[in-house]
C-alpha cells in the first residue's frame, strides 16, 4: 500500500513535469506575448510592494511590530503562497471541470488527475508573484533589527516559506476537493487561501483571540508564517502555543498534505460514483 | 492477433444506480434512485466491432464510462482485457482509446502536434513506435497541414479526425467511440468510417462505437446491441435487427396517370401522391415478382426500392417493448 502510494506520487510529478513543459513551450512560442504578460505581472506586483514601502514609510510599527517585523511576515506568506499558488493554482479550476464534464478526458489517460489538474495551464508568469513575496522577504531581513541569528533560525527562513507552501497547496486541494460536492465552492476555498495569505500578512496581535485561535487550531495556517516567524523574531509564540512549536510546522504541514490528499480521494471516489 | 479471446470485455450483471435530488419546494430535496444501467450481461471477443446504440438517456454513455473507469458501477461484475477498470484506472488507460464525439481529449490552446507529444511521453510509448503510428494516422486522416494549428481553430471534422489519432497512438487494445461522426460532413464521415473500418481489419482493435447515425453502423459493425432503460434488449446481427423488428421494404412506382391504389398480392399501398404510390411489402421478401405482377397490370413509369429505416424499427422495438416492463 505504501509502496503503491510511492509510485503514485512518482507517476504524478512525472506526468505534472511533461504537462507543465508542455505549457512553458507553448508559451514560448509566442514570445512576445509572453513577455509583455510577464512584464505586466511584474509592473503590478512592483507596484503593490510600492505601497507596502509607502505603508512602512508612514507607520512605525503595527500592533507593537516594528515595520522590518511586519515586512517579515509580509515576505514570508507572500513565498509561500507564490510558491503554492505556482505549483497549485489550478487545482481550484476542478469545479469547472466537473460541471462541463472535461474530467472525464483526465480520467481516461495514464496519470493521476490531481497531477493532470495542478498542471493544466501551468503559466510561469504567475512567478511575478513569487518574486515580489522575495522581494520583500530579502529587503525585510536588511532591514530588521534586533533579532540574534543561530543557526536554527537561519535555517527556519526557507524551510517555513516550503512548509508554508505545503500548507497553502493543501488548503487548495482540499478547496478543490470540495467542488466534487458543491461545484461553486471555489469562492469558499479562495477565501482560506487568498484570505488566510492576507491575514498572515499582519502581526497576530492586531486581531481578535478567538480568530487567532481559529487560524493556530482549526484551519492551522498559523503555522504558514506566524509560529516559525515569531519564533525567528524572537517573540512568545500566538494562543498560548509553547516556543518548540515553530520546531512542528513541517509535521502539521506533513498532516495536511495527508488530510488534503484524502479529501481529494474521496472527491475523486464520489465522482466516480455519481459522474456529476 | 493472439488466439480468440470471447470474453475481452465481459460484462455480467452490471448495474448504475445514481442518486438524483431534486429540489421540492423551498428547502425540501427529495432523493430519487435512477437505475441507469441495469444487469448489463454482454461479452465481446477480441477483434470484435460493435454497435452499440439506443435512445437518448438508455444507458450506453454510462456503460462507456463503467468501461473506461470513469464510472464505478453499483453492482455486477465488469472486466476489459483481464482488467477491472474500477479498481486498476491508470493501468487500463494504456490499453485503451477513448474518442467523445462531443468534447475533445486534446489540449485545446495547443496545436495537435504539441497534444501527440505530450501523449507520446505520458503513454511512454516507444520512440519509433510512435513515429511510425503518427505517420500512418497523419496519412490516413489527412491530418498533415493541421499538426501545427491549435485544437480550438480545427473545425468540427478536423478536431475528429486528431481526437481519432490520438486514441490510437499508443496502441490501445481497445478502442471506444462515442458518437465519431456526429456533426460531420458527408466527406469527414467517409473518411473517419474508412480508417476506422482499416484499423479493426489490419490491427485487430477492438472497436465498440455508440452512435446515433445508423449508417456508421450499416458500414462497418457485423454485430449490434441496443439498449434500452439500461438492459439489453437486442443483440445480434443488424439484418436480424430488421427482421426483429418485422421490418417491411418498400416499392415506390411512377406510374403514366394518377390510378386508384394498386392491388397486388403480397404488398400493400402505403401511401398515394398523384401519380406515384408507395408498396409496403415483408422484407424477407424477394422484390422481383411483385415488380413483374405491378408492371403487367400498370402504367409503370419508373420504380424504386427503399431499404428498411433502422431507425423505424428500433423506435417499433421500443414501443413494442415498454408495455412489458
């Protein structure tokens, strides 16, 4: 069984490899256009960082953060869900599929259909906004101020953004898994995702208990940035969690890439169960 | 082609039961079991080539999709190639081919060649395979000034036509149709029923092909099974489907000046417009002497005969059918 899972995965890079090429080929035979959308994406996500400098230039702090520690957090989410929202983003398309019935072509051929999903349309202009959460990630850790560096919190800085990937790409599948039932549920998924990337954007301590709490113990998106990053700034971790639990991010990551995975499953099963 | 396989798609008391809920009222939903496939039992041999038809809503897109793992079936017992395609989905996928008529299984934005390269690594089919089965399909499908356009520019024909080859680059053992020609000109069905009549008789694929176009039929598949509610209620020859349905031939005569309605033994008169009348008579029956016996009695002009329409008898099998359920 486990074995079996182990090939399944193999078999679904493989197949989200060829599809993914596929696209960036065929993107690049129109160059000129490609460019100009890349170019465009890059203008729009310059300008969104333009704000968030203009934001900083007016503002001391946010909710006793200073402006560095809020770039912070602002860079970290923002990889992480670039990254996500790069390798995933089109899993949130599955409703479509369902409804007009294209899910059957996937379903015919030799590849996991999640993999078949994830790399429908893969568009490597959507870099544009992995680069600008780079951006600011690199200018924050120019600019903070007051944090004492070791080696576990250097080495904390790229695994959250991957860990927080991880949690973001389960977040969209386990969205997409649920238009198997409700075919417009897209909107519910985008508000976890795009929604949770803009909440994690700020200081934990600007919002209500009871939403803090939710985000750590309920839908763990806390664990995107906020637990490892407060952890890297050296301050108490948010709802009472203990200061080892930045140290756990890989594993929730690691429960939800399981938990996103069976809900897919089962998504799949009932389509196949009921072809709508 | 390896030794008569009869059972390469083996179906035994097969069944779908979907789950319909219909909203009744403002919140009521009320549930409605809809049994769409209904103890399907039906073997086909390898090599065979089927037609597979009846009305809108009887069950036959459901049984394409139980048989290329689309669909999990209810119940009954479902094999393609050994395979149960339920449980080993991808592993079946290499041995088959599936053709919509109404949707494509290419890329749309991508031009045909980018989608046949993409099928060729994803199948992993081997190099001078692949190249000599995109040959042979870019000649026999005319598809050589269409490999660089994009899917979405190719006319309905066209598309077909590179839906066709794609199914069968890898080889499939199995090919499944569904509705190829619908929509087609004259010409593009000509052409889709010749390769498709090559494939079955060079390759030995088996070809099961649903459609509503009983010419598609007439042309190319010796056996054909219709289905109705989701059971079987025909399976045979297609002559034996005419004789099934108590078909009747008809002898349509010109004759010099309009005439009461002709009286001849064996035939009857259907039908009268001025000077040309219609002669039903038993399909079984020779043309010949009924010809003979109109024209030594009548002014002919001119005759025709007109061969039994299937789709009159398959609408006669129904109706003769449904009082019985």
């Amino acid at each position: 069984m486990a074995s079996g899972r182990v090939a399944t995965a193999a078999e679904g890079l493989r197949a989200y490899g060829l599809i993914a090429v596929m696209w960036i080929r065929s993107t690049m035979t129109y160059r000129f256009s490609f460019a100009m959308t890349l170019v465009s994406n890059l203008v729009v996500n310059f300008f969104d960082f333009v704000v968030i400098l203009l934001m900083f230039g007016h503002v001391r702090g946010l909710g006793g953060f200073a402006f560095g520690e809020v770039a912070f957090l602002y860079g970290t989410t923002s990889t992480a869900f670039g990254l996500a929202d790069l390798a995933m983003g089109q899993v949130g398309k599955v409703g479509r599929r369902v409804r007009d019935g294209t899910l059957d072509t996937f379903l015919v051929r030799p590849a996991p259909v999640l993999a078949q999903v994830a790399a429908d349309r893969f568009a490597l202009r959507r870099l544009g906004r992995l680069a600008q959460g780079l951006l600011v990630l690199v200018w924050s850790l120019v600019v903070l101020e007051g944090v004492e560096w070791t080696v576990a919190k250097a080495a904390m800085v790229p695994l959250m953004t991957v860990t927080g990937a991880l949690i973001f790409g389960s977040l969209m599948t386990a969205g997409a898994a649920f238009q198997f039932w409700a075919q417009d549920g897209a909107e519910v998924a985008n508000s976890f995702t795009y929604g949770g990337n803009t909440l994690l954007q700020y200081p934990p301590s600007i919002f209500a208990g009871e939403l803090v709490r939710g985000v750590v113990y309920v839908v763990p998106l806390a664990f995107v940035n906020w637990v490892p990053a407060l952890y890297v700034l050296g301050r108490e971790a948010p709802a009472g969690l203990p200061p080892w639990a930045a140290f756990a991010s890989p594993l929730v990551a690691a429960g939800c890439v399981a938990l996103a995975g069976l809900a897919w499953r089962v998504g799949i099963r009932s389509y196949r169960s009921t072809g709508s | 082609m390896t030794a008569m396989e009869p059972d390469f798609i083996d179906l035994d008391g097969v069944e779908k039961v979907f789950e319909v809920r219909r909203r009744v009222g403002l919140l009521r939903r009320e549930r409605r079991r809809v049994r769409a496939v209904d103890g399907l039992t039906f073997r086909v041999a390898r090599g065979e080539m089927v037609g597979y038809i009846g009305p809108n809503g009887a069950g036959k897109s459901t049984t394409v999709k139980m048989l290329t793992g689309i669909l999990t079936p209810s119940g009954g017992r479902l094999r393609v190639a050994g395979i149960d395609p339920a449980r080993e989905r991808t592993r079946l996928a290499r041995r088959i081919g599936v053709v919509f008529g109404q949707r494509t299984t290419l890329w749309w934005d991508l031009p045909l060649r980018d989608s046949y390269r993409l099928m060729h690594r994803m199948y992993r089919i081997p190099d001078a395979r692949f190249r000599e089965n995109l040959d042979r399909c870019v000649e026999l499908l005319d598809l050589g000034a269409l490999l660089e356009v994009p899917v979405r520019q190719l006319s309905l024909g066209q598309r077909m036509r590179g839906d066709i080859a794609a199914a069968l680059l890898h080889d499939p053992d199995v090919l499944y149709l569904d509705e190829p020609t619908i929509g087609l000109d004259v010409v593009s069905k000509a052409k889709v029923r010749g390769f498709l009549r090559d494939l079955n008789a060079e390759q030995g694929t088996t070809v099961l092909l649903t459609t509503h176009d009983l010419t598609d039929i007439e042309q190319l598949c010796k056996r054909v099974m219709v289905i109705d509610h989701g059971r079987l209620v025909y399976d045979g020859t297609l002559s034996g489907l005419r004789e099934a349905g108590a078909a009747t031939r008809t002898l349509v005569v010109d004759l010099e000046r309009e005439v009461p309605p002709i009286e001849v033994a064996g035939a009857r008169v259907v039908r009268v417009e001025g000077t040309r009348q219609w002669l039903a008579f038993p399909a079984s029956a020779s043309a010949a002497p009924l010809v003979a016996e109109v024209a030594g009695a009548y002014p002919l002009v001119d005759l025709s005969v007109r061969e039994p329409d299937i789709e009159a008898v398959i609408a006669r099998m129904y109706a003769e059918r449904r009082p019985v359920r």
